[in-house]
C-alpha cells in the first residue's frame, strides 16, 4: 500500500463515512491505531483494510487489497550447453524477446544439477552431448526431484539420429530440436513452454 497510515479524516473520506464514526470503530476496538511521535494517532491501512472486509464492503479506492494484485510470472531459464559462444547468443536471444526472464548458464550437466538445486529453472534448454554430464543424465537427474515436476525441457542438440530424440523425450523432455535451427522456431518453441509454464502457474 502506497500510503501506511492514515488520519481519522482520510480514513473517514476513504471509506465515506463521517471521522466520527471512525472515531467510535476505535473506541469500540474494530479499529487499530499507532501514536506518531508527535502524539497523532493514525490508523494502520492494513487495520482498515481489515475492518473493511468484516464489514462486507468493497475495498474502496485508495485502499489497496493485496490479495487482489496477481503475481508477476517471471520465468527462470537455465542454458546448458558447452558452447560458450551458443549459450551466449541464446541468453541476449532470450534477453531480447523476454526481458523479464530470469535467465542463468551452466556449461555441463553436472553444473547445471548444482545450479538447480537453488535456481529452480522453469525452463531448461538442454545441449544433449556435453563433458562431465551430459543433456541425457541431467534430464534423468531433474525429473527425479519431486519440486521440479513443472519444468519444462527443450532438449537440443547436433548430433542428428532419431535415437537421440526418442531417448531424451523418453527421459522427460518436452521438446527436442535439431541444430542449426531457425531462430523463428526457436522463439516459437520457447514461446510455447512459457505460455504452457504461465497456465500451470
């Protein structure tokens, strides 16, 4: 809430009522109030916003309810790719397209597991062969934690082979793309999962 605290007056003409019978809701104890340093007593927004649903009333303008803003989705995605250069070019992509993304990098699977566990990815985007780790363990690895059932893998990869694609899919992933691909479907895929995440949310 924007304003804290407010006098009998202002709380008086928020809810539309006369200061006097804001000044009987205290002295009936149905409102809350706090002394200033200079001896003013002021009420609480939240002691009148409380008063205001008992009431039965309709939160009135100048009051927020906070349970009546929605939460910003601000998707997490973590890059996982051993490609410096590729992880790069697709954390300014996604920079670009989603400013309000959350986005971190991991160069191995084994990173990435490390990573998980504190970052909590909504969305992976998953390079299969890699040193350490590779894409296939880590996509075992996050499907087996329970607080990560609702996140979402674009598994992809250089290697062509259709064993490669049915292998991760059968792991968990939810899509797999073969490199080079075009940056159009790229951005459409991720658009997909994100739009997939925000309704699950």
């Amino acid at each position: 809430m924007a304003n804290q605290y407010f006098s009998t007056s202002e709380a008086a003409k928020i809810c539309q009522v006369t200061p006097g019978s804001v000044i009987r809701w205290i002295k009936e104890g149905k409102l809350e109030t706090a002394v200033t340093a200079g001896g003013h007593r002021r009420i609480p927004a939240a002691s009148l916003l409380n008063l205001v649903k008992r009431m039965g009333l309709n939160v009135p303008e100048g009051l927020v309810d906070p349970d009546s803003i929605p939460e910003q989705f601000h998707p997490r995605i973590l890059i996982v790719d051993d490609d410096k250069a590729f992880r790069e070019m697709v954390r300014w992509f996604i920079n670009q397209e989603w400013p309000e993304a959350d986005v971190q990098e991991a160069q191995d699977g084994f990173i990435a597991g490390w990573k998980t566990h504190g970052f909590r990815p909504n969305l992976v985007i998953l390079d299969l062969m890699m040193p350490n780790l590779d894409g296939f363990r880590y996509c075992e690895f996050i499907k087996k934690m329970p607080e990560m059932n609702h996140t979402r893998i674009i598994a992809i990869s250089g290697v062509s082979g259709k064993g490669n694609e049915d292998r991760i899919m059968n792991l968990g992933a939810n899509v797999f793309l073969a490199k080079p691909f075009d940056n159009e479907v790229f951005k459409n895929t991720i658009e997909t999962q994100l739009k997939l995440l925000k309704e699950e949310w």
